[in-house]
C-alpha cells in the first residue's frame, strides 16, 4: 500500500495577515479583511471591496530581502508563503530527500503587465515583463528562494487551482516520485481579474454573504497559501511532526458550462463523493465543511444542492471563511487547507460572516460564529471556471 | 542523506506505460495531415514559424467557433483528430498543458481595460482567457464529467500532463486525453523581436550547429489518446517521462539519463533515435552540444525545432514525431543530426530543453 501523506508546515499571506499566526488571530477575532481598495489602481476603487494584502510592493520587497527588479507582486507573496511554510515544517532541502515545488495561478504576472503593457512598445524599460508574465515564473522563483529542489511544476484550474496542486502533490509522493511537496497556489489581485469578475457582473459592492438569501456576488481578496506535505517514511526518517493527514481528494468536472456551475451541483456531488471514497470515510465522519462559498448567486446554490445530494438531512457544520479573506482564486484551496488545518489543531470553526438569512430553496445554515468543537474530519472544496470541481478532506494528526 | 538511502525511498520500479491510440498535430508543417511524413518541410518566414491551422469547420460546431480563440480552436481540433484516430467516444481524463494559455484572449481583454479605461467590457475574451479554457471546452464537447487538469509550467506544461497521466493509469484509468498547446499574437511576437529573443536562421546552417542567439519562436498543438492497455490501433507506447529543474552541465544532464534509462532496465545504447531540443540559441544550446558526441556515440541524434519552432509544448510535436518515426520505422533526413540512419527503430528518446532551465527525457517505444 501506498504510504501516507502529511502536512507539515504551513505559510499564508491575505488580506488577515501577513503569516499564519496574523491571519489565525484574525479568524478567532472574527475580524476580515476586506475593506476599501488601497493598493490595486482602478478607476472603481471606491464603488468596490476587496480583500488586499495590506502591503506595497516596495514592502513586500523588503520582507522578502530581494531588490531584483522582475519580482512582481505574484512572486513576492508565493515565496513569502511558501518559505513560512518550509520554516515551519522544519524540512531541511538540503538533506538529499527529492523536494518538489507544484504551485498554482491564475494571472501571473498580469499585476504587473497590466501597468505597463501599453509602454512596452515605445520604451524598453519594462521588457522583463515578456519573462515574468506567466504562470511558472513565481513557482520557479519559489524553487529558487527554497533551494535544493528537484522538480517544479504549475498548475492552473481558474478558482480550484490550489486544490489540484495539493492533490497532485499528494499523488506524487504516494508514487515514490518525490518524497515531500511544498504545494499551493498564488493570485495578486489585478485590474484584469477585477473588470473581469465585474463583466461577469458577480462583484458585491457591499461585503460578501457568502450562503445568504440575499447574496449579491464576491468579493475579490488576493494572497498566496502554501503547505508542506510529506509521505511518512520522509517524517519517520527526519522525526517531524505531521499537523494533519490529507485523506482523501477528487478532481471532476462539471462540464456544464464554462463559468457557471450546474444548478444541481452535479459536478461538485461528485467530487465530495469521489474524495469519501478514496478516504474510505463515510459521509457522517465529516465534522465540518470548509465550503467553496463566494457569494454568488450561482455558486452557493449549486454547492448548497450538492452539500444536500451528498449529506441527505444530517448535513455537517459548515461556514465559508471567503469574508475575511476574499475571493483569492488560485490561493482559495491553499488558503483553506490552512485555515482547515488550523481548525483541526485549535478545535475552531472559523463563523461565515454576513450572513442573515437562509437560502429558500436549500434552507441551509452556516456557523455564524467562532464555534469550539473537538474536530478530527474536514472537508474543503473549491471550484472553478470550466467546470473544475476538487475536494480535499484533511483530518486530524 | 547518500543516494542509497535515498534510493530507500523512492519507488524501484514504475511500470506504468502508456499506449498511444491515437494523435492529432497541428504545428508550422502539414502534420494535420496524417499521410505527412517530412517529405514537404516548410522554413519559417523571418524569425517566427507560424502554425498551419486546418479548416476548422471540419472539427468544431459553428456555433463554438465564432467565440473561440486561435489556441482553443487549435486544441479542440487536434484533440478532435486524435480521438477520432483511436476510435473513442469518451475518455477517462482530459490533461492538457500550456505554457501562455489563451494569449489572444488574455491580450484582447488587457487591450479593451486599458483602451477605454475599463468600462464598456464585454466578459467573453475574460471567460476565455483562463488558461484551462481548451481543456474545459473539450470535456463540455464530451460531457466528459471526470478528471480534468491543466498544466501551465513553461517548458514543462507537456511533460507534465504526460507523468500525470501514467500515474492516472496506476490509480486505474483507462483512456486519457493528453495534449500541448501554444499560441502567440502579433503583438507579443512584436515585443520579443523588440526584446532581441529572435533570431533569423541562415538555411545551410543545422540548428544544432547554429552560433547566434536567439531562437525561432513557433506554436501550435499535439494531442494524444493515451490507453493503459494495448489495443490494434496502438501506434507506439510511452515508457516513462522525466523533467529536470536547472541541471548545473552536460554532465549532470547525462548522470540523469543514465538514471532515468537504468529505471527502464535500459542503456543508452539500445536508443535507435535520440531527438533533441536543439533550439539555435547559442547559449540555451550549451550543455546539448556537450551532450551530443556522448549521444553520438551510442546511437542517431536528431533534432526537431529546425522544423517545428521553439516553443512551451515544443515536447508535444517531438513526441507526435517520435510516435511517426516508429510507426514509418524511418528517421526523416530532416531531422537526422548523425550520418548513420537507423536500421529499424525501436525506442525513440526525447531529450527536450527549454530556454536552458526546463530540461525532460521522454522514452517512446515500439509496441
């Protein structure tokens, strides 16, 4: 049988906080970040919210001790969250064990491009933008600021991203193909992704509500959400300490249509089920739902439907936590599988906050406070654009 | 920790193959079409190698095509092709990989924001800008429910979907759709001929011989119906696949393959056909040209960007070719690096580098 797989080490920068203890604090103090537009410029930042990370580039350069002028925020805030992971697993690169590196985006570099897009055609001042633009370059970058890493790879599914990068890393250490995996995602926020978002007319003005009956939309947040995840020969070997298990996770796919979910949820049923499956966990095991949950409309009827489809009339606890932290994209699986862990290792569920009244159709109600609880099963979801559905299911170490 | 202990924990076998049923390529030559075999090689014209794109109408329902995007019509096409070829009407996994995704659209939705000071937007090109557009598109065709991944590493994105799916056969998957696509528009080919990343090739001159900078930016898209059993359509197989992150030499390069081959039970002296990823950039070429006499001396190099271009999924077309050359049991002379041709054409390893950080070997078989 294949050997089990560990997180151990975990790393975050959001709009909460810019490490896991500031955005732990934030969480247990109910308190979101998601406020009025400071950093991103757009000609809509005082009719939107959004959750940024409360840092100027300039800063982030500075805690991240590079002055190299090709970082861009993108990069900044992946190896920021990928490098409080790895200090915080204690792994040491350099200990001959192969190391991977699979990170997740959406954008990139467009944070960047964006400001200068126009200008590279008449000046070459920014011409570095042609090599930082993509999606491998912050994830190379990682590898880099980490050191000793023997492969890297990117991978981007719209809002599940992160979610497959943890379950790809998981798969390749049950392969023997690597022994431990710093795995997650990465989104700055940008004007691309914000008028898109608004095009799509699915941006609350107001703050998110995320399972409300009165839901408006979401609210876009940025950040960047790594873990270390590790088979546990690699631990046993080294005497490290596992935080959580990673049991169980599913990809599937909608393949309704290419940005709205099915109003069954028949793609997001089948990964929920999918994921038990693999764990061998019933259904009643769940203890609580970190729930995809943006505030749409159209996504927390559908998950709402699926939740149903799967856990009948005894539906577990379940909160959405993207009204603290926003809409992060790629980072949003990465970001709750720390927020998950945390509430296994606290006994925490961390409240969906804003909300007031139930869904007619559903009738579900989410935690709508801090809730202390002994935890041992969570299930996380995520879902995306062009029907990506992924669930991942952490329990207790 | 020495490479035995490390040895404890890796895995000592990984039997996993992969039959390929069946491909679609569409790239800067006529390898839509399936009876193509290098006999008709087009040159790029200047210093971009533009893709030959098929009539589309033939692959995609009207309907779809008007909103599609050059790198989703090219993908939804290929992926057409190849799972016609295999005879299959749903696979088990949709994997594709790309190193841009849907530049036009990504370009066009950028364009319209800073040209109007974003208002008056339409969502379509943002829709279809997300970069796992051509993957969703082909399951939403399908109704294709199950596993769907998109890779978007540089020049690893092929590779990629590749090493995923030989692990979705172990976890029992049956058929799966793999594939490499890349676009570029005029503005982005604009801006690296302005940022010096091109070169204009001199005909005589090999590409593995070539002594300026810069290479010959291309794109285009390779699918394939990848089955874990064998079946009578069965072209040739995929035995393993392996990328290296920023290999310090040659020699590094060549302590690896003996590795991946020895994984293989394999030498380097039982290749009939090494094709390598020789892009005409003076330094991105450096540790191959090392490398070469020590492939040389155990089997035919050949090469493959002198006719498909550089770019992200450049390892897709090798492989399509790699899969023709032991389907043909011939190396095209175009190809060939080493005088000696092969006889008859049993493994085919592709040894793929990218921009000088993204290295893979690839081992393709007959089967």
């Amino acid at each position: 049988m294949s050997q089990k797989v560990y997180i151990t080490g975990l790393g975050m920068i959001s709009a909460i906080g810019n490490n896991v203890p500031e955005c732990f604090l934030s969480l247990s103090q109910s308190k979101t970040g998601i406020g009025k537009i400071q950093y991103l410029t757009t000609r809509y930042k005082d009719e939107f919210l959004a959750g940024e990370i409360k840092l100027s580039n300039a800063e982030l350069a500075d805690l991240v001790g590079d002055q190299n002028p090709a970082l861009n925020r993108n990069s900044y805030i992946a190896m920021l969250a990928a490098k409080e992971a790895v200090l915080n697993s204690g792994i040491d690169t350099k200990d001959g064990l192969r190391t991977g590196v699979i990170s997740s985006t959406t954008v990139a570099g467009m944070s960047k491009t964006e400001l200068y897009y126009k200008d590279l055609f008449k000046n070459d001042e920014h011409l570095d933008v042609l090599d930082t633009h993509d999606c491998g370059d912050s994830t190379e970058r990682i590898a880099d600021y980490i050191g000793n890493v023997d492969y890297v790879t990117t991978i981007s599914t719209a809002c599940s991203s992160a979610a497959n990068a943890i379950m790809l890393g998981c798969r390749m250490i049950k392969h023997g193909h690597l022994d431990r995996v710093v795995v997650g995602g990465v989104d700055a926020l940008s004007k691309f992704t914000f008028n898109g978002f608004n095009t799509l007319m699915i941006l609350d003005r107001e703050w998110c509500r995320p399972f409300d009956e009165n839901r408006k939309g979401l609210n876009l947040g940025e950040g960047a959400a790594f873990v270390v995840i590790e088979g546990e020969n690699a631990l046993n070997h080294r005497k490290g300490k596992a935080l959580a298990e990673l049991i169980g996770y599913a990809n599937t796919n909608d393949a309704y249509h290419l940005t709205a979910s099915s109003p069954e949820g028949f793609g997001a049923t089948l990964a929920i089920q999918q994921a038990l499956a693999l764990s061998g966990l019933k259904p009643t095991d769940i203890d609580y739902i970190n729930m995809h949950g943006t505030g749409t409309p159209n996504n927390d009827l559908s998950e709402s439907k699926a939740t149903v489809a799967v856990f009948g009339n005894q539906v577990p606890k379940f909160s959405s936590t993207k009204a603290f932290t926003g809409h992060t994209l790629a980072a949003a699986a990465s970001i709750e599988a720390v927020i998950s862990v945390l509430s296994l290792q606290n006994s925490m569920i961390f409240p969906n906050l804003n909300f007031n009244t139930p869904i007619a159709e559903t009738g579900l109600i989410p935690e709508t406070t801090l809730v202390h609880t002994p935890l041992n099963v969570i299930l996380s979801n995520s879902f995306g654009f062009g029907g990506n559905c992924s669930s991942l299911l952490f329990k207790k170490a | 920790m020495g490479e035995t202990a490390r040895h404890y924990y890796l895995r000592k076998h990984n039997l996993a193959k992969a039959y390929i049923n069946g491909t679609g390529c569409i790239s800067p030559q006529n390898s839509i079409d399936s009876d193509w075999f290098f006999d008709e090689v087009h040159s790029p014209k200047g210093d971009y190698f533009e893709a030959i794109e098929p009539s589309y109408k033939d692959f995609i329902a009207p309907n779809l095509l008007r909103r599609m995007g050059r790198a989703i019509k090219m993908g939804v096409a290929a992926g057409n092709i190849a799972i016609q070829q295999a005879g299959v009407k749903n696979v088990d996994a949709i994997v594709t990989g790309t190193g841009l995704g849907c530049f036009e659209d990504s370009e066009r939705f950028l364009l319209a924001i800073l040209d109007n000071d974003e208002q008056f937007l339409t969502p379509t090109s943002f829709i279809q800008s997300t970069h796992n557009t051509v993957g969703s598109q082909i399951a939403l065709i399908m109704k294709c429910h199950d596993y769907n991944f998109t890779y978007v590493h540089r020049g690893f994105s092929f590779e990629s979907t590749v090493q995923d799916a030989l692990m979705l056969f172990d976890e029992g998957k049956d058929t799966i759709l793999v594939g490499g696509i890349e676009e570029h528009t005029p503005n982005y080919i604009l801006l690296n001929r302005k940022a010096n990343k091109f070169q204009v090739r001199e005909p005589d001159m090999p590409i593995w011989m070539s002594e300026k900078r810069g290479i010959q930016m291309s794109e285009g898209a390779a699918f394939f119906v990848l089955s874990r059993n064998k079946t009578q359509s069965s072209l040739a197989c995929i035995n393993g696949i392996q990328t290296l992150y920023k290999p310090k030499n040659s020699e590094d390069i060549l302590k690896k393959l003996h590795m991946f081959l020895s994984s293989h039970r394999l030498t380097l002296s039982d290749m009939d056909v090494a094709l390598m990823g020789f892009s005409g950039d003076l330094i991105f070429d450096e540790k191959l040209k090392s490398l070469l006499p020590e492939i040389e001396k155990e089997t035919t190099a050949g090469a493959f960007k002198n006719v498909c271009g550089e770019y992200h999924t450049a390892t897709a077309f090798a492989m399509w070719t790699a899969t023709k050359i032991i389907e043909r049991q011939q190396l095209p002379k175009v190809l060939a690096i080493s005088a000696k041709l092969p006889s008859k054409i049993k493994y085919v390893l592709i040894i793929n580098q990218y921009l000088d950080i993204n290295y893979s070997f690839t081992l393709v078989s007959q089967c």
